[in-house]
C-alpha cells in the first residue's frame, strides 16, 4: 500500500563537497524560516534515509528514537507524523532537522559479507512536509532547495561503532528563529521514490525504562568499569563537570573476561561512545544516531570523581504493549523467563533481529519463526512483526526467494532456498493467526505463503523429498565444532523434509480457512505426498529413525508425520537420548523449541522436567547458574571457567533458544489457546520436577485469561482460572483423583482438592525393577547409568527400547559372569538409596 498523501516535498542532501574535510562524516543539521499565523491545526510529517530527529522552534518534536524505523527501504519507507500546532508561534517559525546514518547508510553485516555501507541510499536524504490548516485555506512548508543546511556537533555516528560528539562544536539556537545561518551552506533535491513513503503500521522505537549502575568494578589492569546489572539494549546518559575539550569515552560489551571487558564477540562492531565536553558547568549527553547491547561499561576520561550515580542506562526497543506473564516456584526457572523476555525486547528494535550487539543485528528469518510463539505470548506483536512480514513479501517478490535476512543488504548474494529460516513466510503468518485469530493476517500473507511453497515444490525430488541444495539444520548443535555451527547430528535434510511436512500442512490448514478449496485440496495430497517421502526415506516401520538425533525424533513427533504406534516407539527412544545425555541438551536452534513438547506428548513429562530444570552445561539454567540476564545464542557462550566460546557467533543475547519458554506458558502454567486467538482457552497445567506452583496471565484480543496452581505441602491442590468475556475454556485439573476435566464460562474459577496419596511417590526398588519401570524414573535412571557407565565406560544402557524395558536388573547381573568387583554391591546400593528417599 502506497502513501495517499499529496506530497509536495522532496528529499534533500547537503551539497557534495569538493574538499576532503570531515564536513561529510558529520550527522548535518538542516534548518528553513518560514511564517505562521495560528493555524487552527498544524501536521509535521518527517522521514529520512538515516536517521532523523526534527525540531520545530528548538523544541524536539515527538519521543521515538531511531526514526524512521528499518523497513525495506526500497519498497517501502515509513514517516513519522505529528500535530505540532502547540508548537507554532505566530510570525516567525523555524524548522529543523538532525540526520545520522541508521540502517539506509550506514554499516551492515559482517566481514566478508559484502558492501557494508551505504547500501540503501549514499547521501544523507532529509524529507519533511509541514501542512498548516487555516479556516480557509492550507499552506505547506516542505524540504527543497530553500532548507540550509550544516554539519553538526556528531562528528560521527554508526550503529555498530557508536557515536563521536563535540559539545564544543553545538550551535546553540540553531533551530530556532533569528539564528544567524550566514555560512550555512545549500541543499539539493535527490532522487527517491515517493511511492514508497507509507504511514507505519508498527510501533516506533522509543526511550522504555531507565536503569542504574549496581557496581562500579576496578578491572585487573586499573580500568573503570560499570556493571549495570542486566544485559540491555540502548545506550548510557552521563553527567559529567569538566574543561572544555575533555572527552570522555564509552566502551560497551555485555560480559567481563578475566575481569576485563569481553568486547571480543563484538568481533568488528567498536561499540564505543566519545564525549567531548564543552566546559564550563553541568552536561548531560547521551547518544541519538546509535545503540548497544551491554551490561557492562568501560569509562576513560572521566575528569574528577566517578560515581555510579553519574550514569543511567537507557533502554530502548519497539514500543509494543506487554501481555505475557509467567512465575514459578522455582527462582531460576523464573530467571529463565525473564532473560527471555529480555533477549525479546533487546532484538525487538524496529524488527526483529538476531542480536543487538555486534557487527550483525539483522532480521534473520529462521530466529523469530522458531521464538514467534514465545514472542506472540509476551507482546503484542502484531505491529512489528506484521510490518516485517510485509518486507519479507515485497522482498521475496522481487527476488523470487525469501532471503535470509529481511530487510536484506545482501544486493548480490546468492539465492538461497532452507527449511526453518526461508518458510517463515509461511509459518510466522500461522503462528500469529493462532495468536490473534484474524484471518486477515493469514489473507495478507498469501500469496507471499503460496509463492515459497510453490518454490519448495519445485526442488522436491521424484517421491516428494527435499534432499539437494543448502541448508543450516539443526543450526548450533552444542556438539558442533565451534568455527561450523551448522555441523550438528541431524542430517540437514531430514530436518527440511520434516519443516517441508509442516509447512503443506499448514498451507491446506490456511487454504481452508481462507475458502480456497482447490487450493486446499492441492495441498493436501502435497502434504500426503511429502510425509509419505519422509516416512520413506527417514522412519522404520518400528518408529525408529535412521537419523536418530533428539531433534530428528522431537520433530518427527510434534510435526505429525508418525503413526499412533510409531509415535510413542518414538517417544521412548528419545526419552532414552535425553537420558543418555544425562538430560543436557543436545539439541540447536531448531530441536530445542519442540523437544520439550515431544516427551511430553509421547508420555515423558518427568524426562522433560528434567531436562528443563537440569543446571549442568549445556542446559536451560546453566546460563542462569552462571548470572545471564538474556539467553545466549550458544549453550556455552560462556564456558564453566569463566571464558568466552571461541566460536566467532558468540552472542549473549540472542533470543532464539528461549523458546522453550512457549512450552513454559502452554504445559508448565498451563494456558493456551483451544481456538485460534483464544476464542477458546484451555487451561491445562502438568506439574513435575521440584515445582509446587506456576502461574500465567495473557492479555488475549477478549481481555486477560489467567491460572495458577499450587500443591500443598498436605498434597492439596488449589487451582484458580480466570476466563474473559466472550470465551469459554476447557479446564483440566491437574493431580485430579477423578482425572477431571470441565468446561468454564466467562468469570473466575477456584478449586480446591485432595491430589491422589501416590501422585508423587516412587515405587519400591528391587533386583526384579524392570529397566522401562528404572527409566521411567529420571533421577534414578541418571544414577544407575552413572554407576554402571563407572564399571564399563562406554557402554551405553537404554531403558526404553523393545529389547530393554522387560528385562529385570537381576537379568542383566546374570548375563555379566565375570562381574568386576564391587559391581553388584554398587548396584544394589543405587537401589537401596533411591528407596530411602521420600516424596
């Protein structure tokens, strides 16, 4: 959708220069006089190929920061408008501008990655359109060749590298009327496209919260460092009293490394801020053209004494309305939650991003398709992630694949067609209908869904499988070498084949909705066709899987593609792999948002409690062991010693692996949606591990829907739902003697019960255990296999399979005549303890 506005401005740059002074890195300031005579309403609208802050008689006008925001600029480029008739003086007004470089010119990627700079656009293009509306007539000021123009006091800026500013090189009242603009220099209109100027249909980036320094830290070698408490993005305030000419510099990086500043996973990005004071008093600054994700600060410079209170830390990122809650009685699972939400908002800027804090921070496509329903839960996100979604098709359109990154700066980049990162066209649109229950997202991203699945088709071989051509896998296996992140266990093309199962499905799901029977029908024996070639290709008749990683069988599951039987053989062998790895994850970016639910619909709720609630690296709580405030990108970005992941890809603030926080919301609090945008709610917690309570709170599109539940120390359950207007839910009471299930209206709900005498209780261990009955047991199993692993190392024991489950522990001692001494003594012990504990 084009702009509708009649646009008489145009974009205008400072004229080039033909000196080689440092005029051109300078953000310039642009300025124009004009008269006014109290029009009864007065309408800025304002954009820029940068970043731009606009002034109208000194004052600043609106709150966003970052503007204009990060769109495809070449398809679509958003403005900002405001009512300034407050601001309006009779005679004499004056309209100004700041421009920096933001996402259309300044630096993108990563080394090696391409052009890094001007990309979007090579000049620092300003657009403005003041409309004044007078009782009887309208008159316009705009951008044109009346504006003047000069450089300003940002010496440089860059979203990577920060911002240089010189207080000393400020002109006071430069945006006001009567300033002296003798010297300023002219402009020129520049060449864009108005048809791509559009009203923005997501929220701006603003200043959200402020936070203080916790510590301030004297590094090993004398420097001066700020630990604000919590990894952030945005950017430091300083108050600062000096001589003119000081600079005071800022160097940012979200970990300490040996107790210095870890600024080694910024990789290019020098994440530094330079002041420049002006002298003679008080000065606040803080940067605009610019932003960081860090927890902590390295300060030089700073003249006189340094206290905490000299700095604050901004926060900024997407304005969105917050409407998921989650708690537990378990502190580090709470931790968890909230360093996911945390992770969400720092890459929540403008679009969503992969991190916020090196040479990257890109809108790569496979992160928000696997976070999208963790995302949907927290925020409303219906804005931003709609307005991206609307990239991605003008995008794909265009190139006739989805990139990988959207907007995309790769200008000249290969095509490049995978499962999990490129049919976020498709499931991304999916995973907010079942949010929000509006068919038009899905009618919006139509086309865009059908174009990629058409070209999905066309590299299927002869039976429906996907099996040529690049793809990332199970991306950052924790057992894959640290310089190739994408060399996991799972075969790449089983996970496309299995996201290929997903998506036809997906694709006849949304054609019936939308009424597009032929379509659905086309899809259907698609999705028959691509599951019989999964089946095929990957699944014995058992349920086996020949490629048999956590994530190959986590997929298999909760995708649909197996049998009832075949489903739970599944299930077991990957209980039995969770075990194996002694319930650490061995799972990346895409086994981990389903692994979760894969135990627990084959019936392993307690193996996923144990692995969710597991400290040792690598694990959900590791991090949280080790004071993460966001979740990292890999499981070890930072290693038990204290150091940084060798890896090049070593963020600690990537939002991807907290999906498992979806599971937290649906399975451990117990609410989701029975109908798409909870028109139907069902309420419907599995306790498990050391949890006594949970609760949940979502501010659905019909008002909030809540539960929580707590066990007693008696064994008695207290359940409370609150269900909103205009739905009805589903309610299965968790610990129930009668296993009850209701149905619920609009209102508040309480139950109060008696759990069964032996809901928690183990049984009595003997010689006779069966291996299936010890497995079933995660905490006991983890301790036999330890032990008998410490007789015969290397030796794997699967509790689960056909072969093991019946067989007794009396049975296995008798197949090992030559029995090393001590063993049987051992394991007689592991049982005698696990028979001492009590629940």
């Amino acid at each position: 959708m084009t702009a509708s506005l009649p646009w008489t401005a145009r974009f205008i740059a400072p004229l080039p220069h033909s000196d080689t002074t440092d005029r051109s890195e300078r953000a310039p300031l642009f300025r124009r006089d004009f008269t006014a005579s109290s029009p009864r309403r007065a309408v800025l609208h304002v954009t820029a190929l940068g970043f731009v802050e606009a002034y109208l008689n000194g004052h600043r006008v609106g709150d966003e920061v970052l503007a204009p925001g990060w769109t495809s600029y070449r398809h679509r480029l958003n403005y900002s408008t405001y009512d300034v008739t407050d601001l309006l003086k009779d005679g004499a007004n004056t309209l100004g501008a700041m421009v920096g470089e933001g996402w259309a010119r300044g630096r993108l990627g990563w080394e090696g990655a391409g052009p890094t700079k001007n990309i979007f656009a090579d000049r620092p293009g300003l657009f403005m359109q003041l409309e004044l509306d007078y009782a009887d007539h309208a008159e316009t000021v705009v951008t044109d060749t009346d504006f003047r123009t000069a450089p300003g006091p940002v010496l440089s800026d860059s979203i990577y590298d920060g911002e240089q500013y010189d207080a000393r090189l400020e002109l006071p009242g430069w945006s006001t009327p009567g300033f002296n603009a003798t010297g300023w220099a002219g402009v020129e209109v520049i060449d864009w496209d108005l048809e791509t100027l559009e009203a923005p249909t997501k929220e701006p980036v603003r200043r959200i919260e402020e936070i203080a320094v916790q510590r301030l830290i004297t590094s090993p070698s004398g420097k001066t460092v700020a630990d604000f408490g919590q990894n952030l993005v945005g950017w430091v305030r300083v108050n600062v009293e000096g001589d003119a000419g000081t600079t005071v510099t800022l160097r940012h990086a979200e970990v300490l490394e040996d107790g210095e500043l870890g600024t080694r996973p910024l990789r290019t990005a020098k994440a530094t801020d330079n002041y420049t004071l002006r002298g003679g008093g008080a000065e606040t600054w803080e940067p605009r053209f610019t932003f960081h994700g860090f927890r902590y600060v390295e300060i030089k410079g700073y003249p006189g004494q340094l206290t905490a209170d000299r700095l604050t830390a901004v926060v900024i990122h997407t304005d969105m309305t917050r409407t998921g809650w989650f708690e537990s009685s378990n502190p580090l699972l709470n931790q968890l939650h909230r360093n996911t939400l945390w992770s969400m908002k720092g890459n929540f800027v403008s679009l969503p991003t992969d991190c916020p804090q090196r040479d990257e921070r890109l809108g790569w496509t496979g992160d928000i398709n696997v976070f999208g329903p963790t995302a949907a839960y927290l925020y409303d996100v219906r804005g931003i992630l709609g307005s991206w979604l609307r990239d991605l098709a003008l995008e794909q359109s265009e190139k006739g694949y989805v990139p990988m990154v959207v907007p995309d700066f790769q200008t000249h980049a290969a095509p490049m067609t995978t499962a999990v990162w490129s049919d976020a066209a498709v499931l991304l649109p999916w995973t907010l209908y079942q949010a929000y229950g509006d068919e038009r997202i899905l009618a919006d991203a139509y086309n865009s869904m059908k174009d990629f699945t058409a070209q999905v088709e066309g590299l299927l071989n002869p039976v429906g499988l996907w099996d040529t051509g690049f793809q990332f896998g199970d991306w950052l296996d924790p057992d894959a070498p640290p310089e190739n992140p994408g060399k996991g266990k799972t075969e790449p093309h089983l996970v496309a084949a299995a996201y290929c199962c997903r998506v036809t499905q997906v694709m006849a799901q949304t054609a019936g909705i939308l009424g597009h029977q032929e379509d659905q029908t086309r899809y259907l024996k698609l999705a028959a066709r691509v599951k019989q070639a999964f089946l095929d290709e990957y699944v014995a008749p058992s349920g086996r899987l020949v490629n048999g990683s956590a994530t190959a069988y986590a997929l298999a599951i909760t995708f649909d593609i197996l049998t009832h039987a075949q489903e739970a053989r599944a299930g077991e062998a990957l209980a039995a792999l969770v075990a194996e790895a002694k319930y650490t994850i061995s799972t990346g970016f895409v086994g981990t948002p389903v692994l979760c639910d894969a135990l627990t619909r084959t019936g392993h709720l307690e193996d996923a409690y144990r692995l969710l609630l597991q400290t040792e690296c690598p694990s959900f709580l590791y991090p949280v062991t080790m004071d993460a405030t966001t979740i990292w990108e890999r499981w070890d970005s930072m290693r038990p010693d204290g150091t940084v992941n060798p890896g090049g890809m070593t963020s600690f603030n990537h939002y991807a692996l907290g999906a498992v926080a979806d599971w937290l919301h649906r399975t451990v609090a117990g609410l989701a949606p029975a109908e798409p945008g909870y028109k139907r709610i069902r309420f419907a917690p599995k306790p498990g591990g050391d949890l006594t309570s949970a609760a949940a709170r979502h501010l659905t599109p019909y008002g909030e829907a809540a539960i929580s539940w707590r066990i007693g120390d008696d064994g008695t359950v207290v359940v409370d739902v609150t269900v909103p207007e205009g739905t009805n839910a589903e309610v299965i009471l968790p610990l129930h003697p009668e296993d009850l299930v209701t149905e619920v209206g609009p209102g508040t709900h309480h139950w109060n019960y008696q759990a069964p005498e032996c809901f928690n209780e183990r049984p009595a261990y003997s010689l006779d255990t069966t291996f299936g009955v010890l497995a079933q047991d995660p905490e006991i199993w983890q301790t036999f296999t330890e032990t008998f692993a410490s007789y015969f190392p290397g030796i794997p024991l699967e509790g689960n399979s056909p072969e093991a489950k019946n067989l007794t522990i009396k049975d296995m001692l008798g197949m090992i005549p030559m029995r090393p001494e001590g063993f049987a003594e051992a394991i007689e012990k592991v049982l005698t303890a696990a028979n001492e504990v009590t629940t």
